[in-house]
C-alpha cells in the first residue's frame, strides 16, 4: 500500500505514479482487496489521492460498508434488473425474461461462488434443456443469456457488490445463424389461409415489407400515414436505431382503410384491445397445417430480400426499405429516393400476387 513507480530495466523509476489503497473485504475470509489506479506524472497529488481514498476507506469501515455482503445470483439478478441504466434498455423486457431463465438454473448459488466451470455446465445443460418451441435452446439463445450475466457481473463490480466477473474465461458458443429459407409465394398463400384471422395482418404486412415481425407488432396509428402511404419508424422502435420509412403495400393500406384510426396511440394489430403477442407458435403451427416445412416467422424478412434480389430490385434500395446498415461503400455511392423504395414494395406485393386470393 503507498504509492510508487514502476523501474525500467536499468532499475531506475519510469513512468506515472500509481497509488495502492485497500478498496473493499473478501465476503467470505475478511482479507482486504486492495486496488491499483494511475495517479499521474506529479508525487505530491499522487499522496494527495491516496490520502483521499484512505480517508474514504476509514469511513466505509465505521459505516460498516468496508464488507461485502453474500448474496444469491438471485438476489444479484434482481438488483440488476432495478438499476436505472437497465430499466431505460429497449430491450428490458428481453432482459427479465433472459433474468428467469437464469434464476431458474442458478438463482440459489451464492453469487461470489459462480465460477467458469459452473457456467460452462449450466451452459452445456441448456443446449439438451428444451425450450417452449420444443427443441433444443439454440447457441445463440445460451450466449444472450450469458453477455446478461456477463454485464450484470460488469456493473456488480463497478458498484463494488462482486470481486471478480466469471464469465471473463468462457468463451461464447460458435452460432450458425445463418438461414437461406425462402417462403414462397405459393407457399405464403397455403400458410395465409391457415393463419388466425387476427395473425393474417401483420404477418402479411412482414411478408410485403420486409419489417421485423417486432416493429410490426409494434406500430401505432401514429406511425401510420395512410396519406402517403407510408409507415413512419423513429429510432426507438428499430433494431438499428436508425429512423426509416416503409412504404405500405397496396393490400396492407386497403385493410387499413376499414380500421378505427381514431387514437394515434393505439395499436394497428390488436386482438380484443391488447397488443399481439408473440406470434411465432402460431406461425409454426399454421406452417405445419400448410404443409411448409422449416420455416421460422423471421425468414419472412430474409424472402422479402431474396424476392426481390431475383427480380432484379437493386441491393441498395433494399436494404433502404429493410433498414440494413451493411455495405455501407456500397450505400455511400447509390442514392435512393423515397420513389424507389416505394416501387420496391410495389413490386414485391406484385410478385406475390394477393394472398388473401
């Protein structure tokens, strides 16, 4: 403890100072932890800076807050889940639902004693455990879970719950994500029939547009223009982060048409008042009934694309409707207009012909 300066291999001091002070206890043996930091260039602030951290250990000592207390991952999962930095997430939701899963399988393990093996293990039991799909969880699924405890443990020590973060040794599962299923035209007429009447909409509207099922089911009146003929995306309701505008497909806006607009914050596809739910089951269970093997609610988007690349629609203007972010060389020298992308979903509802035929 004190405050010194690293020697170069002549033995002669180089470099900034660097101050050593005790920092916090080991939960379970007392012992003092203690931390290093970069004071800089000048000794006299360096021994100001230590004397200020000393002081500050003193008063955590009489406040009793010189120990951390045990705790549960459990206990750890649901303080995580209360800090403000988390709750203002998009994507929150997706973490209380990652956080069950966790709790389910390691909740009662004190949190100081999680270690690498223990989460390779768990890791290795949810790849055989099934999901509510029926099959195996996919490496991708098991990797989301593990950057969740990964930060979890990033914030826990920041704020000096935890000692150590124990994913920093396992290394994230190889994911094959990659998927070529094409719905065909054919194939989304068979499966349109076979949808729940309040499904056909918005997986319609996937189908022609190329959005994500989330930001479909997502929409409000607010979002739609019905002038233009556009779906308005701000940036808090897209994957990328970035605004965009989807032109709306000729069977889509006569649906509309029929619809109460009348309250820009309500919900374009609802059932009985509410916001649709997650509509994968349904749709594997209508793909099944049409007689479509391996397709998921997501290869929707990817057919989008692929249609359209086989009918000669340019890259750029696609992934100006789709909102991907990829190529950006490619983007940098093809400038697309709002008249193009509008063609472009034209087109798409033109290859497919009606659904509802």
């Amino acid at each position: 403890m004190g405050i010194f300066r690293f020697k170069d291999k002549n033995g002669r001091p180089h470099g900034p100072w660097l101050i050593q002070y005790p920092h916090r206890r080991d939960p379970v043996t007392g012992r003092v932890i203690y931390t290093t930091r970069t004071a800089g260039p000048s000794k006299r602030v360096a021994q100001r800076m230590l004397a200020k951290m000393l002081l500050e250990w003193e008063q955590r000592k009489v406040r009793g807050q010189d120990r951390v207390k045990p705790q549960t991952v459990a206990q750890l999962t649901d303080w995580y889940l209360s800090l403000p930095e988390v709750r203002a997430k998009r994507s929150y939701e997706d973490d209380v639902q990652r956080v069950k899963m966790i709790k389910a399988e390691l909740g009662s393990l004190m949190a100081h004693e999680l270690d690498a093996k223990a989460l390779t293990n768990w890791r290795a039991r949810m790849l055989q455990k099934k999901s509510s799909f029926g099959r195996p969880y996919a490496p991708g699924t098991v990797n989301r879970l593990m950057d969740t405890i990964k930060r979890m443990y990033n914030l826990a020590q920041r704020d000096g719950l935890q000692e150590r973060n124990p994913c920093w040794k396992v290394r994230a599962l190889p994911e094959n994500n990659q998927r070529d299923r094409v719905v065909t035209p054919e194939e989304f007429r068979a499966l349109f029939r076979e949808l729940a009447p309040y499904a056909r909409m918005p997986i319609l509207t996937a189908y022609l547009t190329g959005m994500r099922i989330g930001e479909v089911l997502s929409l409000t009146w607010a979002q739609v223009d019905q002038t233009t003929g556009m779906f308005d995306l701000p940036r808090a309701k897209t994957k990328t982060n970035q605004p965009r505008l989807v032109p709306i497909p000729g069977p889509v806006l006569e649906w509309l048409a029929k619809q109460d607009s009348s309250d820009p914050q309500g919900w374009v596809f609802q059932r009985d008042g509410q916001p649709l739910g997650n509509l994968g089951k349904g749709f594997k269970s209508a793909c099944q009934r049409a007689g479509i093997p391996a397709a998921v609610i997501h290869d929707l988007r990817h057919s989008f694309v692929t249609l359209l690349r086989r009918a000669g629609v340019e890259r750029s203007i696609i992934m100006k409707v789709t909102g991907h972010q990829t190529d950006k060389m490619f983007d940098r020298y093809n400038k697309v207009d709002l008249e193009e992308t509008t063609q472009a979903v034209g087109q798409m509802a033109d290859i497919c012909g009606s659904a509802q035929d």
